[in-house]
C-alpha cells in the first residue's frame, strides 16, 4: 500500500503512514489537498478516490466604512455584512444595541447572504449595528470595526416601493438536495410574485414563500433555471432576477469492464461520466497517469489504444471529477498472443470510427479548372493518386512518433469586398512533430438559412502554401470552408469559416424586412438584464420591429485545447446601429441549456474566442446582435465542434514579455506597432500569439482597456 499527495508518494515528515491509513500530525496549508493510496494488485496498480483535506480558516473583516441605513416607520430595512471569505461557511449574527443575536426571529431575519432584515420598522429598532462572523471547526469569531447606524423616519403617504436586495442580478450554484433561499428584500406596498423561466414558480409544495424570500429545503436538478422577483403592477414593475445552478457530484453511468484482445487489436475504452458541471476524465494505467501518444487517442468519454502490444495489459482507471468530487471506474486488460481482427470495446458499445475527411472529400464533385491560382485538374490528379494504403516502413516509423497536425488557423475575414471572389488565407497550427505535406480544402454555398444550396467543391494545396484564391463565386451569397492539414501521421481536425460574398456595384436594393425568428426561439422570448426585462415575458414584442437581423450561422476555429475562436457575419440593423453582439454555446450530448459565452461584445469584432471548455466534447454556437430597441432572434446553431482532446503539450509561461522597438502614426486613427520577442530570454517558451493592449492617453481606468490578438511568433 502506498500513499501519494498531489499525485506524488508522500514525502512529508509531518505525514505518517502505516498500512493502510494515514496521519497528518500537523495539518498545514502545505500539508492540505488531496490523498490517494494505491494498491498493488497481480493484476496490476489501481488508485483510491482522492480524499480532499482543507484547512479551516477565517479572514478579517474589510475596514469599510458604511453609509446610514435609513428606514421608513412600519417598513423594512436591510443592515447590509460583508461577510469575510471563511472556510467552512461562516455564521453569521449581529450585536444589536450591544446585545447578540445568533438565530433569526418574527422582527430579525438574518439572511443567507449575511444580511440583516428587520420588519416593521419602529423607533425602537434605531442605534448601532455590527455583524460577526463565527467559524463553527476554529472556533474564531470576527466582528466588523464600525458597524452600522438605524435611522427611522415618518412614514411617507406614498410609500414608493423599491427593491433593497439584491441590486444586481445573482448566479447561485448549490448541491443537489442543499437548502437555498432566494433573497427579496422590499420595501413600500405592492404586490409581489416569483416567476420560473417567465411563468409563476412551483407550487408544488417543495418551494415555500418566506415574507418576500421563495426558498427550499431540498433542491432537485429539475429546480434549475431562471427566476425573477416581480414587485409592481399595471405601468411600473421592478423585479431581480436569480440564475439557479443545481451542482451534482460525478457518477459513472458506462465504465469499464475486464477483457481480454489479441496482440495488434484497436481497444477503445468508454467512461461516460455525469454531474453538474461536467466532469473531467482522466485515465490511468497501473495507478500512473496514461501519457497520450500516437497510439493513445484521449477525446472526452472515449480513450482509443491502436497496436496492441503485450505491455498495454494492466489494470486500466479512468476517473470523472468536478467540483463536488469524484467518481471512477475500473478494468482489467488482457492481451494474448495473434493478431486481432477488429476493434474491441472495453464498455457496453463500440465506437464508430470518424469518416476520414480525405476520403469523403474524395467523393465530391472538383470544381472547375481556374477556382485557383494553378492547374486544378492536375491538382486533382495529383490528388487523387496520392498513396492512402499504408506508407513505407520508414514513413510509418516516423509518423509512429508524431501526433496529427492541428487544424488550420483561418485568417481571412468572413466577409470580401468583391462579389465573385474570395482570399483563402492561413497559417498552419503545431504540426505534431511531422510536417504538413498538404491541406484539403472544401467550400459550398449555403442559403440563408445556413443549410446547403450546393455542392462542394474540393481542392488539394501544397503543404508549404498558406493561401487559395476561389473563383467564379455568386454575388450576395454565403459559403462555407471546411480544411484540414495532413502530414505522415495523418489527418488533423478540421477548420471551419463561413463567409458572404459583396453585393454587385450595380444593384443598391437592400432588405429590410425583418427576418421570421428561427426554429426553437418562443414568440415571447425571455430578454436578458439590460433590456430590463429578463425572466419576465414581454406583454408584446412583435409590436419592436427595429432589432436587428440574425446574424449568419457562426463558424468555429481551433484556438488551444480548451477553447475556440468563433466568427459570424451581420445583417441588417433593423434601421438603428448595432451596439454588441453575444454569443451562446450548448453541449452536446447531454440535455444541456444554452448559455452565455459572451456578451458585450464590440460592434466592430466579428470573432471571439470562447475558453474553458471541455477537451473532446461537442458544441454548438449561435450568436446574437443588439442594438438600442433590443435583442436579434438567435442566428442559425453553428455546426457541431469537437474541442480537440488533451494533447499534454504545455509550456511554461514566459518570463520576459516582449518589447515594443517602433511606432509610428499612420493616420488620425491608426499607427504602426513594432516588436521584438527573444525566446532564449524565457527559457526558449514556444507561443501561439501576442495580446496588444490600448487605451486613450487621458486615461487613468483600467477598465478603458481594449484588446487586440495578433497570430503567430513575431
């Protein structure tokens, strides 16, 4: 039995290990985090679930000086604590004209949030107020330096109604089956109602109205949405609004099983995983983290093993863990002398394999002789006598070292000036460690509705070439790329770009009408904060005919491992400049809402790059336009994008950042920027691009900020 910290065996002296359990004699920052022991087996090593240790703790109160808390005779005030980060969770209580309370009563409510309510306000409830903050495993108690003054006035005859708490609009994410009180805090008659995703919230009994708080002892995943606190009727309505995200911890629902393969088989081990957020996999051999390689292919739930050899038999693990914890399944493998016949499936199903690009590209119908620069007939010639069977022995050899390059990064814009051409520019990603001989480029004309009008067209470029010129293209029109690069280890993922073709000079008619809302977008959407209107249905939109036109069907670019540049072409404005656009992503595979990626977006980006995704997953993109009178339907779901799966390639951030040797004012509104990057100075640290930084000179606000990618080493 051995015991491992961090992934690492045990070290520390303030650690004892005996057998099969473990002491910390002195439980330290440096000696918290997470332990596992490891067995080892005839069959092999397996690994334990990770066992978290923390360390409690509790901070200060922030010295802040807070503003006179004023309330209205017979009304409500809200005595507001910052309650300081602790672990675990602080209680929190109040000292109210010297005296303590610790638990809530029919006057005093203390509020999940830390805050104080006090109900039908009186001048006897004038004077001082602190918070305190009691750690229930430290036993420390913190109290706020200055605290906060009750002033209550004469009730006014109008008692105007407002919202007192919260004031911005909240994103809660708790554990299935936890307690959870959504907080409204008003002051002032009206009337008051909860809404769920724009319609009254349950009544089922489980949720339960406290004064003006909607609250539950148990929460379920089905209790996941939008709510909106509504106060007002008739012209004047004031609501806040709640997102609610119901954490699960991880559970395997498909893992491993024992098997046994003939040498020379292709194994493909499935551990489907569920739990909000969705867990991360990560895959074992014999208790050691499984390294990926030519032979090991790691996309989401599936990891492929080619070539079986004797020494891939072991115990295999794979592990799902998010933020809740973790869950992991295990397996046995087997291999036995001969040649296997087929793949082989270490779970309930058999992976099909993806449709190889060339291969399907080959199919297609070739454009005509001058779509480009060369002689397109040759090309494709050449094309489609390039050897597919299995290269030389020394060819294999080599691309057994090498991983597929990565896909292509697009760099043309998604929108030509002329109507009958279009530029097709690129640079290539990592190539893997064998070079590009060639990239396979596919494009097609769509309708407007994104799906297609045409058939595709295919070409073969050079691996040392960077650009394609397509011809005889139709005026108005959209058309989609698809790309990909090959080298001697095979096909990368593809890179997609969708762009629309100019209007003819000659015809200056414009559409103005204003598109029907895409399939899946309700006749009464729900308009999120900044139209002030989110979580509450519109009484009539149809009546705003100003917004704009969806955008066309965004198009989605590889950016790293864990995140995508996604790129979209406007419409109309509906007659009023677009403001921002937004950007939503869903996942696919699972029963998964749409969310935001992005959102307040400049007018004059037309791409943006969506991070922390999940390696190997799929999504989906759609993006949004606003302009003053509000929100664009929902433009046309992207195609289905899989975030290409861990490739263990990481490097150590640079050091030294670069430094700036020219500048020059081009014009009133642009200037040329000019720099030099040295890769010995940051210990010879590979980059994919640089971030460039601006604001006006009259600045003093960080937040003035703009950002500027630039591709490429230099």
């Amino acid at each position: 039995m051995v015991w491992l910290f961090n992934g690492q065996r045990v070290a520390s002296a303030a650690v004892e290990t005996r057998g099969g359990s473990l002491t910390i004699r002195s439980l330290s920052p440096s000696t918290a985090g997470p332990y596992q022991c490891m067995a080892n087996t005839s069959a092999g090593a397996v690994l334990s679930s990770p066992a978290i240790i923390s360390v409690a703790s509790l901070a200060d109160f922030a010295p802040v000086a807070k503003p006179v808390v004023v309330a209205e005779e017979g009304g409500t005030a809200l005595v507001g604590c910052d309650v300081p980060e602790s672990h675990p969770k602080a209680q929190v209580r109040f000292q109210i004209r010297g005296k303590w309370l610790e638990k809530s009563t029919d006057k005093y409510l203390i509020l999940p949030s830390g805050n104080l309510q006090i109900l039908n306000v009186s001048l006897e409830d004038e004077g001082s107020y602190k918070c305190a903050a009691y750690n229930p495993v430290t036993g420390d108690l913190r109290t706020e330096l200055a605290g906060q003054k009750l002033i209550v006035t004469r009730a006014s005859p109008s008692r105007a109604f407002r919202i007192l708490h919260p004031l911005a609009p909240q994103a809660l994410a708790l554990p299935r089956h936890s307690a959870v009180t959504l907080e409204c805090v008003v002051t002032g008659r009206s009337a008051l109602r909860w809404l769920r995703d724009g319609h009254a919230a349950s009544s089922d009994g489980r949720w339960r109205l406290r004064h003006s708080h909607l609250s539950t002892d148990k929460l379920e995943a089905t209790d996941a949405g939008n709510y909106s606190c509504v106060v007002g009727n008739g012209a004047e309505v004031k609501y806040v609004n709640y997102s609610l995200t119901v954490l699960e911890p991880p559970s395997i629902s498909r893992g491993l099983k024992d098997e046994t393969v003939a040498a020379g088989a292709t194994v493909h081990f499935w551990c489907e995983a569920n739990g909000t957020p969705t867990p991360a996999i990560s895959w074992f051999r014999d208790a050691a983290p499984l390294p990926p390689s030519p032979r090991h292919l790691q996309a989401g739930s599936r990891l492929r093993l080619r070539g079986v050899t004797a020494a891939d038999a072991g115990v295999y693990q794979c592990v799902a863990t998010n933020l809740l914890g973790s869950a992991l399944s295990t397996g046995r493998l087997r291999v036995r002398p001969g040649k296997g016949s087929g793949p082989v499936t270490v779970s309930a199903v058999t992976l099909s394999p993806l449709p190889d690009f060339e291969t399907a590209m080959e199919t297609e119908e070739t454009p005509p002789a001058d779509v480009a620069r060369r002689d397109f007939a040759a090309e494709t010639a050449s094309w489609s006598s390039t050897p597919t069977e299995s290269p030389s022995a020394a060819t294999e050899k080599a691309a057994s070292a090498a991983a597929p390059p990565d896909a292509p990064i697009i760099l043309s814009p998604p929108q030509t000036p002329k109507p009958d051409t279009y530029t097709l520019v690129w640079r290539s990603g990592r190539d893997g460690g064998s070079p590009v001989n060639a990239y396979f480029v596919k494009y097609r004309k769509l309708d407007d509705g994104g799906s297609a009008a045409g058939t595709w067209h295919t070409v073969r470029v050079p691996g040392s070439e960077n650009e394609l010129r397509l011809n005889e293209l139709e005026p108005s029109s959209l058309y989609e790329v698809l790309m990909v690069a090959r080298s001697a280890a095979g096909e990368g993922q593809p890179a997609m770009l969708t762009f629309r073709t100019s209007k003819e000079r000659t015809s200056s008619s414009k559409n103005t009408q204003a598109p029907s809302p895409p399939a899946g977008v309700p006749k009464h959407p729900v308009v999120h904060e900044g139209t002030n209107n989110f979580g509450v249905v519109l009484p009539d939109p149809s009546r705003h005919s100003g917004v704009p036109e969806a955008p066309d069907r965004p198009t989605v670019s590889a950016a790293s491992e864990s995140s995508v540049y996604v790129t979209w072409i406007p419409r109309a404005n509906g007659g009023s400049p677009i403001t921002a656009f937004k950007v939503e992503f869903k996942r696919l595979g699972r029963s998964s809402d749409w969310l935001v990626a992005a959102e307040n977006i400049s007018p004059a980006k037309l791409s943006v790059e969506v991070r922390n995704l999940e390696p190997g997953e799929m999504y989906r993109f759609r993006v949004i336009a606003i302009n003053n009178l509000g929100e664009s339907p929902r433009s046309a779901a992207s195609r289905p994008y899989q975030v290409a799966g861990f490739t263990g390639r990481f490097s150590s951030r640079p050091v030294a950042g670069p430094h700036i040797a020219y500048t020059e004012a081009v014009s009133d509104t642009q200037i040329m920027l000019k720099w030099t990057y040295i890769t010995s100075s940051n210990n010879n640290t590979p980059i994919q691009g640089f971030y460039i930084y601006y604001r006006p000179t009259d600045s003093d606000n960080d937040s003035d900020y703009k950002r500027d990618v630039v591709e490429g080493r230099a």
